[in-house]
C-alpha cells in the first residue's frame, strides 16, 4: 500500500510525460506542482491556435496515463490485490 508520500519512481514518468505532450505541440511548462504541472500555450511564442493545442495535448496524454497506470498495477493484480476505485 502507498503511503501520502508518492515516491518519485511512481510520480516521475507520469510527470515527464505530460511534459513531453506539451512540448509536442510547443506548449511551455511553466512549473511542476506537486503530482501535476502548470503549461502555457501562447506565451512566449503567441500561436493563433493555442486551445486546440492544450487540448490536443489532454487527448494525447489520456490513453498514456492509462498505459502508465495498468503498467503500474499489474505487479499488484497479478498479487491479489484489488483494483482501487475513483470517486
């Protein structure tokens, strides 16, 4: 079970790769908060389609998360343990 303290291990590739989607689409990583980060589109370089960008950006990184998840949970699966539930 984790405790309220993430280890970077876990935290780390879900970091760099919402970090890496925004880079794609040119997007700026203004800071990194906690289990999440802040990113900039248009600003420094103003782009006439920055929202389509950040959204471009949230449907690249959903199926990713998903994959980084179930990479994650399938030691503990495979162990018995049950599938923790959201909301």
């Amino acid at each position: 079970m984790y405790t309220a303290v993430i280890p970077l291990p876990i935290l780390d590739p879900a970091i760099r790769m919402m970090m890496d989607a925004v880079h794609r689409f040119e997007g700026t990583v203004n800071q990194v908060l906690g289990d999440g980060i802040m990113a900039l589109f248009g600003a420094p370089i103003a782009h006439e389609d920055h929202a389509p960008r950040q959204s471009n950006v949230d449907l690249v990184s959903l199926p990713q998360g998903e994959h980084l998840s179930l990479q994650r949970m399938s030691p503990l699966l495979t162990e018995g343990h049950k599938v923790p539930s959201m909301g």
